[in-house]
C-alpha cells in the first residue's frame, strides 16, 4: 500500500512537471494577453544565445542578464508567457518586481 501511494505521489509529481505547471507565477496570468510586460525568466542552466533566441523569438527584448542565478530579464507580450513557459529550458518566470 505504502509502495502504491508513493509511485501514485511520484507520477503526479512529474506529471505537473513535466507539463510546464508551477513554471509561471500566479500574478502573471491573468494579464492583457496584448500588454508588454517585464519578467525574470529563469532557466535550467545559464542562458546562452539559444536561450535568449527563444524568448525574442516570442517578440521579447531582452534588457539584462542575470547569469548569477541563471537568468535574464526581458520585456515580452503576456500572450506568449505560457507557450515560453512550457519550454523545458525554463525553470521559472516572474514579473520583474521591486
């Protein structure tokens, strides 16, 4: 029984990672899909110029790097956050907050 709930507890674990869920903070998703808006997006490893390509691809502008915690900040569309954020080379995306 104990053996079940733990792969049960596993599999739902990895699911929602895996799906891109918990990647995009909360006050992020209820924007105006048309509004710009800054953000942290913070990847797997220290973004390269791959890294940055896809989020310009996605109509970002990248502002600063952030290489210490494997980062950078961009102004992009909130329309493309959620498609950027079920990338597998993103960990996490946050408004650029004070």
């Amino acid at each position: 029984m104990k053996k079940t709930f733990v792969l049960y507890l596993s599999a739902f674990l990895t699911s929602g990672l895996c799906a891109g869920s918990g990647k995009l903070a909360k006050d992020l998703e209820s924007l105006d899909p048309a509004a710009n808006v800054d953000v942290i997006v913070q990847f797997t490893k220290v973004p390269t110029e791959v890294q940055h390509q896809k989020v310009i691809s996605r109509g970002g502008v990248q502002r600063k790097g952030l290489d210490l915690i494997k980062a950078a900040l961009y102004s992009m569309p909130a329309g493309k956050l959620k498609e950027l954020s079920d990338d597998p080379d993103v960990a996490y995306i946050s408004p650029d907050r004070t």
